[in-house]
C-alpha cells in the first residue's frame, strides 16, 4: 500500500471510520486501476470534486518503483454491524 494509504473493504455496509469529507482530495486505488476509477468516477458524481484513482492501480504504482507499506490493520465496531 502507498505510505498514507487507508484500507477500505469493498463490500462493508455504512460509512468507514476514516471516510473523507467531500471537499477532501481522495486518491482511489485497486489492483490494477479500474476498479478505483469507477470509484472515483462514483465519488464524484457524488460531489467529491476532488477524487481521482491511480492509474494502473497498485501494480503500475510498483512497477513505477513507488513506496509502500504494509496496510495498518483496521479496528471494526461490530456492534455497528448489521
């Protein structure tokens, strides 16, 4: 993951503990970037103007030589599981 990155599930219900703001910059990115666009591409016609996904995902990012982490774990309320 790029240092910074928050990990997101893909199939979570309700809203993540560290969810942006709309007026937030959000860099969106999956595997390999289409995925992340039609995030993006979603988030904006949601009135996040500045939303926008990495192209070529994660694996253009390493073939780029970028940095990267290890994913911070995530804590889960499951009592606000549903």
């Amino acid at each position: 993951m790029p240092p910074g990155g928050v990990p997101v599930g893909d199939g979570g219900q309700g809203r993540h503990p560290q969810a942006p703001q709309l007026d937030d910059q959000v860099i969106l990115l999956c595997q390999h970037g289409y995925q992340s666009s039609l995030a993006a591409a979603t988030l904006q016609q949601l009135g996040s103007a500045h939303a926008t996904d990495v192209d070529g995902g994660f694996q253009g990012w390493c073939e780029a030589a970028l940095p990267t982490q290890p994913p911070a774990a995530v804590a889960v309320d499951d009592s606000q599981r549903h």
